[in-house]
C-alpha cells in the first residue's frame, strides 16, 4: 500500500490557535523561504566561478531558467520570486556596475527588457512593473558581483500584508511553469 503523501499547498492557520498574543492575522508558513535567508546559493566569493549568472546560461534552458538568449544577454527567472514571472536580464559578461557595459551589451539589456514586459503581459497581464538594477551590496544586490536588471510583473491588491508583516511574498506558479510559458512567449516574439 502506497504511503499518502502530505498536500504541499500552504494553508493559513487562524492566529487564535498559535501560541502568543492573539491577533488578527493568519498566518502562511512559506519555510522554503528559509533556504534563501540562509544564505543558500549565494556565491561564496565574486569569481565568475562562483556567480550563478555565468553559470546558468552554460546550462540547458530548463536547468538554468533561461528564457531567452540574446547575443550580448540573457533573461534568465528569478532563483526567488517577488511574484510570479519575476525575471532577470543579464549580460553574459561578469560585470557589477552599469557603467562598466558596453555600448552593445547596454543596448541589448534594455532591448531584452522592453521583450520581456511584452512577454510577460501576453502571458499574465499584468498591470505594471518593477523595473530596477540594485548596484552594490548597500543597494540591495544579493549578487552585486554581476549586473542584473530585475523585472517584476505587478497586479492590483498583489501587495498585501504579508512582505510587511512576515518579510514573506506568496509565489502561485511554479518558476517551471513561468519559464515554460515566457519561453513560449519569447519564440512568438521573435
């Protein structure tokens, strides 16, 4: 007899039930979370051996997330989320700073970005973006050893209490599934 396995859809658990002060708020575990808190897949140093930016386009498209290949870029999803068919639009090269870009890798991140809003939209409509480079640790790059440009698609009412309350975004889709579907996008684009 086949052991049933547990349902990994979260679910919220009412505040009365837990320990502590009762409040208002239900809570939503996300524990995956922890692995990126943790430090997990973070480059040990800024070698390009160590920067997952120059490792993932030497990958298939499925094993490193690529979305589409450019020639000086690449648009690769996010390792971890903010919402779904959140991407990144690198450049080959390991490069930290904006000005450190070609004229023709310049070009190309902002060509890639313009391609991946129109796949996105065709795909989830949206009904924004974020649109941003944190340049430096002090900025908020995670990965300040190789530029990136995020990407992140916006929907009215997406921003509830849960980043303010819980530093915890709720991510629907799979980042598979997101990579299938803006691929898909890309190849009717072209």
């Amino acid at each position: 007899m086949e052991t049933p396995r547990p349902d990994p859809t979260p679910t919220a658990e009412q505040a009365a039930d837990l320990p502590g002060e009762p409040d208002a708020f239900q809570r939503l575990w996300t524990p995956h979370r922890m692995v990126y808190v943790g430090g997990k897949d973070k480059p040990l140093d800024d070698s390009v051996g160590e920067c997952p930016f120059c490792r993932s386009p030497q990958r298939t498209d499925e094993d490193g997330l690529v979305v589409h290949r450019g020639e000086w870029a690449y648009v690769v999803m996010n390792l971890y989320p903010y919402s779904p068919g959140h991407v990144l639009v690198c450049p080959y090269r390991h490069v930290s700073d904006y000005t450190e870009l070609t004229d023709a890798e310049t070009v190309e991140v902002a060509r890639l970005t313009r391609l991946t809003m129109t796949a996105v939209r065709s795909v989830s409509h949206p009904d924004g973006f974020n649109l941003g480079m944190n340049q430096g640790p002090v900025a908020g790059a995670g990965i300040a050893a190789h530029l990136h440009q995020h990407v992140v698609p916006r929907w009215s009412g997406d921003a509830n209490f849960m980043p303010i309350v819980a530093h915890t975004k709720p991510v629907p889709q799979l980042i598979g599934q997101s990579r299938a579907l803006l691929a898909d996008a890309f190849a009717e684009l072209d």
